[in-house]
C-alpha cells in the first residue's frame, strides 16, 4: 500500500509537468492551429532564465587572498559578488539563495517577449502553410534555440538548488496515518505539484472568466465569425502565444532545483508532451491537464522494481502503449472535439 | 622504467601475418585508400604527420569533449617543442624529443563523435580517408569506443581511446589495434569495495539503479562482485532508460526496498540527475536497518561533478585520475594545462595527453609509424611520470594497469574546481586481473595495405 501511494505521489509530480507543458503547447494549438516542436525549447529557456538570473546576482569582482593559494599554487582569486557589497553578506546569501523563486518575476517578461517575438518574426508567416512545414520551421527553431543556449551556457547540467527552506523531504505518510519514514516526498517536488496547479487554475480562470479570454474562446469556436465582429482576434492570439510561452517557461524555471538546466532538456520533453496533447485531444485544454496526469502516473507505476520483472522494458514504452489504446479506443483522445484536425 | 619489446624481427613476422590476413579478410574501405602507401596505410609523406582527434563536440558530452581537445592540443604543442614540454619533461621514456614525431611535425584533424557510434565511425573515416590521420584518439562514451576500435582495426590504422570504462573495451571487444590508458569498470569496482568496507561496513544491503547500456551492466557486475565477496548483499539491481531525465519514479521505492545504500551505475547526465533524486529523496539522511544510509557513484568525473553541485559532498566514487596529485608526472601537466587555459584538466583531459604522448613515444621508440610496429612498442611497455604511478601497457589485452583512485566528494571546497578529495591511491596490484576473464580475442595488428 505504502508503495502504492508513493508512485501515485510521484506520478502526480511527474505528470504536473507534462500538465504544463502540453497546456502551452494546446493553447498554441488551440488558437492558432500551429503545431509548435518549439515548445520544448521555451520550457528549456524558462529554466536558463533561473541560471541567467543566478549569474546576474552572483556577478562578481575579484579580491586577492593571499592566504590561500589556487590550483596552480598562486594567490587564490576569491570572487565577491557585487550584491554582496551592496546589501551585506547575509542579505545576499538570502537573496541568492531564494534565486529560483525569484526567477518566476524574471522570467514572466522574458518569455512574455520571446513568445511575442516568436510568433511575430517567424510562426505568423506559417498560418496558412501546412502542418508538416509548421513542424519542420519549429522544430527547426528548436534546435536553434537549443544551440544558441549551449554556446553561452555548454553542454554540461548547472546546478540550480531549491532555497534552503524547501530542501529536504517530508514525511508524507503519517499525515496518511502511516508509520513515520514510510512515506517521504520531496518539499520541493510538492511545490512544484502546488505551482503547477495554481498555473493550470490560473489558465483555466483566466479563459473563463476574463473578457478577453472569452474572446479568445470565441476565436477558437469560430475564428471568421469573431473577425466579422470587428475584433482583431490575430492580436489575442498573438497575446495567446505569448502566454503559452509564460507558461512553459514558469514550467522551466519551477522544474530546475528538480534536474540541473542542460541546453537538451526541452527536447527531452517535446515528445512525450506531444504524446499528452495527442491522447488528451488536440485543442482541448482540460483533456492535455488530464492527460498529462494519467500518464504521469501510468509510467510511475510502471517503473516500479516489481512491474520491470514482470514485463522488462515496459517502463520505457508505457506512454506510447497507453497512447495506442487510448487512441484505438478513442480515436479524438479522451476529451477531443470533433473536427479538429480531421480536415 | 622504459622498455621497447620492438624488433626487426617482430614487425616482419607481424606484418607478414597480417598481410595474409588482409588478404583473407573481406575490406570495409574501398581499395584507392591504398594509394602512395609505404607498407601501410597512411604512411606520411612529406615532413608532417597527422593525427585524428575524435571527440563529442555536440551532444551532451560537448564540454568534456572540448576538454580533450584542449589537452590534444597541448600535447601536439609539446610534441613539436613548443611551451614547456609538460609530460615531456617526467616521462620516464626519454624517447621523445620536442622535434615533431620521427622528425616530422604534428598536424591534426578534429572530427565531431556527437557521442554516437555511427557518427563517430563516420567522422573516424573521414579523417582517416580524406585527411590521411596515422592515428584516431578520443571520446566519452564505451559505445564510441568499441565502434571507432572495431572501424580502426579494419582499417589498419591505431586507436587510442579517449575516455572509456566498459570492460568491454579491452575484453570481449579488444582489438590489436587498439589501446586503453583509461582504467574499466573492474578496477572501479576492486579498488572502491576495500574503502567501502571500512567505511559502511561489511554488513551492508545494496540497492542498484544502472543505466541500461553496455557499460552500466560492466559496471554494475564489477561493484556488485567486489561488494559482495566481502559480504554485501545486492537487494534490487534495476535498470534505467539511458534517456531518462527525472529519476524520482526509480529512486522513490529505494527506502522500502529494505536497502541500506544505493549505487548509481550512471555516468555524465544520467548521474547528475540520478543523484539530484535521490538527494532530494532524503536518501543521504535517511536511516536504514539501523544505520546512516549511504549512496555510491562507481565512476565519478570533476566536469560531470559539478552540474550535481553540493549534491556529492561525502560521497564515494572512482576515477582516473585528478589534478591535485601531487606526483611530478601531475604537477607539470597541471602546470602547463592550467597556465594555458586558466583551469585544471579532467580527467578526460589528462588521459588523451598521456595517450597522444605514448602514441609518439611507442612510434619513436618503434623507429615506423606502421600500425604493427607501434603496436609492438606498446605492449608490454612499462613507463612512469604520467600522473598514475608505474604502468604497465598489457600486452595481453592492450589495457593500461595502474593505480586507481577512490576518492569522495569535497565538504568543504575552496574553489569550483575543488569538488572531490582522493581518499586513496589503489595500488596497480590490487585492480589487475586475468585477461582471460573478460573473454574476447585481439587478433592480428592490420596496418592497412
């Protein structure tokens, strides 16, 4: 039973991610018909922005300390941050330490801008080309992207901790009435599973009950009909598009203390993003969220020690098994509409 | 100690049976690559030589790779007498002479391995092909390793492997034309269960994640021998997607499984990640069957290290070697490695120096750069003053013997560099094993026409 719970635990942060990820990746989708293999990269620059940011707050000067010596057996070259003359030692340990909840305010008008600059400079001249050339200029653009991080950044992981107070793991299993130590999850894998709820709520609130996202909404039923109402709908898509990138970079910044940034890891969740939007129905916002939780879940399970005996190898093809069935059975995925795609 | 087994004789004999051989063999290269050969391939006219130097410039071991092309790059300035000789100057051989290799000056081509076989073969034979190298050094990955081993060996031209553990290597899938100066997963494994012994104890049960590849099975077979010949028990041994990013799914049940430490069987990405989980999961406080749970990482490296951060602080690993030796072989490659480029070599680094340097020795002492003959000068060759203590190149299975070091992740660092203390230097005796053990044949030395 304690097993059981804790892979559902870890399902549930595993497909928080994926949740977030396809939820951008539908919105672009959704209003604009474009099927973005960029996407990934955006969730990859969210997550550099916590490094750019970490780098900002630790730009430093040089101060000689003859006491020690570097590796070559000169004086050592300590570097001081700027912000620590600035604020003193203490505050600026405090800041830098809080670096990646800070990086959400950071990263919010970067990826706001990219996401703008993206669409404007490049995806609009896609609209009316077909689904295989949107796929080929954005994935494309994905690689460039991936590129341009590596040469500023390498190829090597950063490490991108979680503030001190989020570090350590809680005992989950006795809020259940488990025994002590049975349970313990990660603080900030449960922060991170908060967050992505707040973001997805966010989302679905803002859609439902903004006037501009019942525009938005309108345009996604019926574009032309919204047109000929006299409402530039391209522009809230455009704002759209913005928003999808705001939420795959958060996603990113959020996902760092997790795994250490390398310039790959949004390719490493493009696909099986895809997979999600694919089985939870294209263009359908709650049915990505849904999808990205069941199979978030279905490949915790199926990394358990006991299931890999029993079928070896099934922890890396569940996702694309459950996809197979979910499709054969559903062919729009779970909570897809009719029409979309099929022209 | 320097010693050449090299003789008239010899090179004759090897080179008669490996013509008959390349005559009985059917040829991967086309035929024009025989052209202008003096008894083999690539035989350099002219005053220069080239070397082809095969490294990840993309891919996930990019920086790693640039590190070997920086030491493959001081190495050639120091083969031509250029700097301040580095390793030139400790080496026990005294065959090299800061005048290019038997007089001609070094040159060399770089090609891109991405850390795939295939494009790792097909920049090999490209450099090999089109650019004319006598000899193909470099890499990061086993899977690279046995791959370029395998395109040399067929093509007739040396390969001295960069950075590859997998006892593969050098066992089943050794070749007479290839070399390993890096140490193998067995080593890992002899050299870290003593340490491990005396520091957790003997009574101890083990929990493996392994990457499910080559070399995490190598890996995990030698930790988990040596272990439990001195009384381990191995509880799980499970496998894990070399593409897998997040690791939580497979450290989560580690707890419950009754284990008291965890070995992680992943290099590069995999460890960073693998390692980053099970920190996160409390594993290093935790308390397991009434004692400190612990985490082992067979193999470590400085580069890969450092994206775990503070992550591996107190934890126990292998390598190669590393910058804050102290013997004099160590002392002037650091020396003129930092003083070039600002920073401590890894290990990557240091043995694709020692490689090219043994390449340059092995063909002066040889008096030919024909494959064979090189060969010959390598096997069974003893030397010192490069960073490892006395080695020996077993003739056998063309796999370096040395000291190895165990070493564990730093408290308290002084600088970004600063992330591992060697906790031992395992003596060479203590790691050396039977050639026979790994299976394999190495065949016949081609030297290409």
């Amino acid at each position: 039973m304690e097993a059981i719970v804790l892979q559902l635990l870890s399902g549930l942060d595993g497909g928080s991610a994926y949740a977030l990820i396809a939820l951008g990746l539908t919105l672009i989708f959704g209003t604009l018909g474009v099927v973005n293999f960029a996407h990934g990269a955006l969730f990859m620059i969210g997550a550099f922005c916590t490094v750019t940011l970490q780098r900002i707050l630790t730009l430093s000067h040089t101060v000689i300390d003859d006491t020690q010596k570097d590796f070559l057996g000169n004086p050592l070259k300590v570097q001081v941050p700027y912000i620590q003359d600035w604020v003193g030692e203490s505050a600026a340990a405090s800041i830098i330490d809080w670096s990646v909840p800070l990086a959400i305010l950071f990263a919010i008008p970067v990826m706001l801008l990219i996401g703008i600059i993206m669409e404007r400079g490049l995806i609009k001249h896609f609209y009316k080309r077909p689904h295989a050339d949107q796929i080929l200029v954005t994935f494309g653009l994905a690689i460039v992207l991936q590129e341009i991080i590596k040469y500023f950044f390498g190829a090597n992981p950063i490490p991108a901790p979680a503030p001190d107070a989020f570090k350590g793991s809680f005992d989950f299993g006795v809020l259940l009435g488990f025994d002590p130590n049975v349970i313990i999850y990660p603080y900030w894998r449960l922060v991170y599973f908060a967050f992505a709820a707040i973001i997805i709520a966010g989302v679905f609130a803002f859609l439902q009950f903004t006037t501009f996202g019942m525009v938005v909404r309108a345009g996604m039923a019926d574009r032309e009909t919204v047109g000929l109402l006299g409402i530039d709908i391209d522009k809230r898509f455009t704002m759209m598009f913005g928003l999808a990138a705001v939420v795959a970079g958060l996603a990113g910044v959020m996902y760092t203390p997790i795994n250490s940034p390398n310039y790959h890891m949004g390719m490493d969740f493009l696909v099986i993003s895809f997979v999600v939007v694919v089985v939870g129905g294209m263009g359908s916002l709650p049915g990505a969220v849904l999808a990205g939780f069941v199979l978030g879940i279905l490949q915790s399970f199926a990394s358990m020690r006991e299931v890999i005996e029993f079928l070896p190898g099934i922890n890396q093809v569940v996702i694309y098994l459950a996809a197979i069935v979910i499709l054969l059975t559903r062919p729009r995925g779970l909570l897809g509409k009719r029409g979309v795609m099929e022209d | 100690m320097s010693k050449s087994n090299f003789t008239r004789r010899g090179l004759l004999k090897t080179s008669a049976v490996a013509g008959g051989a390349a005559l009985a063999a059917p040829r991967f290269f086309s035929p024009s690559w025989a052209d202008g050969h003096a008894g083999y391939l690539n035989a350099p006219q002219g005053d220069t030589v080239t070397l082809g130097f095969n490294v990840p410039q993309s891919g996930p071991y990019a920086d790693e790779g640039a590190d070997e092309l920086r030491a493959y790059e001081l190495a050639v300035e120091h083969l031509n007498g250029g700097g301040d000789g580095g390793m030139m100057n400790t080496f026990s051989s005294k065959a090299l002479t800061g005048n290019g290799i038997l007089g001609k000056k070094v040159e060399y081509v770089t090609g891109d391995t991405q850390t795939k076989p295939d494009a790792a073969r097909a920049s090999a034979k490209s450099m090999i092909e089109k650019d004319g190298a006598i000899m193909i050094t470099g890499g990061s990955s086993s899977g690279v390793a046995v791959a370029v081993q395998a395109l040399c060996q067929e093509a007739g031209i040396i390969f001295m492997a960069g950075l590859t553990h997998s006892n593969d290597t050098t066992g089943k899938d050794k070749k007479a034309n290839g070399f390993r100066h890096f140490f193998n997963s067995y080593m890992s494994g002899a050299a870290l269960a003593p340490i491990l012994g005396n520091a957790y104890g003997t009574n101890r049960k083990a929990y493996h994640l392994t990457a499910d590849y080559n070399w995490g099975y190598t890996t995990e077979e030698a930790v988990r021998t040596s272990t439990e010949a001195m009384g381990w028990e191995t509880v799980a041994a499970v496998k894990t997607p070399l593409a897998q990013t997040d690791f939580k799914d497979y450290v989560a049940p580690v707890l419950q499984s009754g284990a008291d430490v965890l070995v992680l069987n992943h290099y590069g990405g995999n460890m960073v990640n693998s390692l980053t989980s099970a920190v996160q999961f409390g594993l290093r406080e935790a308390q397991a069957n009434g004692q400190d749970f612990q985490i082992v990482v067979p193999l470590y490296s400085r580069l890969m290290a450092k994206g775990a951060g503070e992550n591996v602080k107190g934890i126990f690993g292998s390598t190669n070697w590393h910058w804050s030796l102290t013997d004099e072989g160590s002392k002037a490659f650091v020396k003129s490695f930092g003083e070039k480029y600002g920073f401590p070599p890894s290990q990557a680094a240091h043995t694709c120096y020692v490689q090219t340097l043994l390449y340059a020795d092995a063909a002066e002492r040889a008096g030919t750069f024909n494959p064979c003959g090189i060969g010959e000068a390598l096997e069974g060759f003893e030397f010192d003053g490069m960073g490892n203590g006395p080695t020996l190149y077993r003739a056998e299975d063309h796999q370096c013997f040395k000291d190895v070091l165990v070493v564990k992740g730093k408290e308290n660092p002084s600088s970004e560099f600063d992330l591992l203390e060697i906790v031992e230097v395992t003596p060479a005796a203590q790691v050396t094993y039977d050639a026979s053990i790994f299976g394999g044949e190495l065949g016949t030395c081609n030297p290409g026409a």
